[in-house]
C-alpha cells in the first residue's frame, strides 16, 4: 500500500489540550510550556487509516508531531528549528513513506521545504497548490449557496505576495469589479498590480494595512504567515465574505459573537475519499476532514507522483489546475462550509448575505 508522511505542529495551546486530552494544560505559564516544546524530541502521533480514492487506490499515512508552535518557528533560532524540522521529516523515512508533506508554518521552513528537501531522501511537499484550488473552489461554493455573485464585487486579496494570496489574486481577477492587494511591500505589489489591470482591465488598488483591505470589500481571502489577528469579526461590514486560509487564522472572534451577517470560512479544508477514513489524531477539525495540504500530499501519493512538488516558489496556475483536476477524479470534496472550526449549517449560508446581495452593483 502507498504510504504518505505530514508534518504537523500545534496551532494555539487550546488545540494542544484538546489532542491530548489534558484540560489543564493552559492553565501552566506559556513560557513553561514553550521550553517544554523546545525540549521535547518529534514523534509519530497517529497513523491515518480508511482513505480509499473512488479509482480504488489506498494508501495509509503517518502524522509526524513537530513540537513547536507558530510563534516559536518564527521567533526562535532557525538553524535550531530547521535542525528540529529535519530530524521530524526522518522519522518519514523510517516509517517507509514516498511522499512527505509539510503542514501549517513548517511549510515556511528551509526556504518553503527547498533546503528540508535536500535532507531527506523522499519527495517533499508543502501542498501550497492544491491549498489554493480549494480556497478558491470553497470561496465561489459560499457564494453560490448564499446567492452571492462574485461577478462585479469588490475583492481583497491580503498576503497577496506570498504564492497563495498572488495565485488566488489572478484565478479571482476575471470575476472582479475591483479589486484591493494588501501585504507588508507596496513595491512588491506593484507588478501584479499592473499585470491584472492589463489583463483584465479592472480598478487595482493597493492597501498596505490588512484590516482596512477586508473592511473595504465585500469578498476577502486572507493568506498570511502572520500568527496574529488581522481584523476581528465585529469590525466587518454587513454581507462580507472572508475565506481565512491562514493557520492560524487572521480573523479572530474575542467577544465570540454570532453574527448572521457575515461570513468568515476556514479556507482550504476538504473531505478525502474513504467510509472508514480516520486520522486518529485532533488537527482543529471534525472527523473525516483535513486542510487541503495534507490532501495534496494524498494525492501524490494516490497519483504515484514522488517529486517535491509545491516547495519553494514551485506554484503556479497550471499545478493549481493539475491537483484540482487530481482531487476530482479521485473524490476528494468540499467539506462543509466551517467557521472558527465549527461547521455552518448550510441554511445559516443560504440566508446570512441578503444585505450583499442588496447592494448596488
């Protein structure tokens, strides 16, 4: 049976007493437990059963636990933390894996997986491609079900010079009335700036601060490796639409309010083929769903595809394309529209944009 590898590592320390089980764990001072990170060697946490493509193929897989946290793979000393990374994708190796993926912020890791590829003796991927077919797939899904029309809108891409945010920028452009880039370099913004006005002749414009870009349009996708909150859920406008790829996300809800107006979906989040499927090990999602860079790494598997495939800047429409037209004829779907990690009911969809749809076009 084919055998695939991932990389994870905890999000937020609530996510971290939920997957072991250990309520108390966030009552212990941060910085404790951070050392205690630092200190604690990477491990196989669950072996991932049940994914069967609808073609016939299985494989199985390997969660390989990487014990630090977003913060402490920014912050921290990046020879110790590549170092750490490096001897987590080993364990891949010894378990037999062909293909190994690299989760969340190890993704950032060694040159975005070029230099963790030249380490290890199996294939490696970030899953970047088939991230950014799924938030753009799911985004236009939302919209659809709410009766929303991308057509003519207003669109923010924030991140928009990472490969997520600028890919996602181009695939949404043609659908535009406007659209606003936000990321950290104005100068970085600028050709694709130029390049989507002149290939589609709509309004661009760039924004350096992130919360006034979402606030500013009506359908928003977020991609960013910044750990913190970018805007809260209070400060949207009525009827807006954020597709929040980032992990963790950019969005953040402090008074956890319900608003029936808005919608913030977790981006790139989708349900692999398979009755039995289990990954046996929590992630910060329901049973039977997993982020689309895991799925990507299924699907080199499933396609017998051992290359390093999405490493570096290795993104482009065409492999978006190639792993979304892979996805579909091996089953993998959508899974339901979530918020904050919480499913939305799909009714709650179909009504929450009555205020979007009433706007002037």
């Amino acid at each position: 049976m084919k055998q695939f590898a991932f990389v994870i590592h905890p999000l937020d320390l609530n996510g971290v007493s939920v997957a072991y089980r250990e309520p108390g764990l966030t009552n212990i001072k941060p910085s404790l437990l951070h050392k205690a990170f630092e200190w604690m060697k990477p491990y196989p946490c669950a072996e991932v059963t049940g994914v069967v493509s609808r073609t016939g193929v299985k494989i199985s897989g390997h969660l390989l636990y990487l014990s630090l946290l977003p913060e402490q793979i920014i912050r921290m000393d990046q020879k110790t933390v590549f170092n750490k990374l490096v001897d987590t994708c080993r364990l891949a190796e010894d378990l037999g894996a062909d293909i190994l993926g690299l989760g969340a912020y190890a993704a950032q890791i060694g040159k975005k997986g070029v230099e963790v590829s030249r380490k290890t003796r199996i294939p490696v991927t970030t899953g970047t491609n088939y991230t950014i077919y799924v938030a753009v797939w799911g985004l236009e899904k939302a919209c659809e079900m709410s009766g929303c029309k991308l057509d003519g809108r207003t669109i923010a891409v924030v991140g928009a010079t990472g490969k997520i945010g600028s890919v996602c920028a181009r695939m949404l452009a043609s659908k535009a009335g406007r659209m606003i880039l936000s990321a950290r370099s104005r100068s970085r913004l600028e050709p694709l700036k130029t390049e989507l006005e002149q290939t589609h002749g709509i309004t661009v414009e760039i924004e350096a601060d992130a919360r006034k870009a979402i606030i500013g349009a009506e359908v928003s996708v977020i991609s960013t490796t910044t750990p913190e909150p970018l805007v809260d859920l209070k400060d949207l406008p009525s009827g807006a639409i954020v597709c929040d790829v980032s992990r963790p996300a950019n969005v953040s809800n402090h008074g956890n309010l319900l608003r029936d107006d808005v919608l913030v979906m977790d981006g790139g989040v989708v349900r692999p083929p398979g009755k039995e499927l289990n990954l046996n090990f929590y992630i910060g999602l329901p049973q039977g769903v997993t982020y689309a860079c895991m799925a990507e790494t299924m699907l080199l598997a499933m396609e017998e595809r051992y290359e390093s495939y999405s490493i570096g800047g290795d993104v482009s429409l065409q492999k978006v394309r190639e792993t979304g037209a892979w996805g579909h004829k091996h089953g993998f779907e959508l899974a339901e529209i979530m918020s904050f990690g919480r499913t939305i009911p799909a009714e709650r969809v179909r009504r929450l944009s009555k205020s979007f749809r009433e706007k002037p076009k």
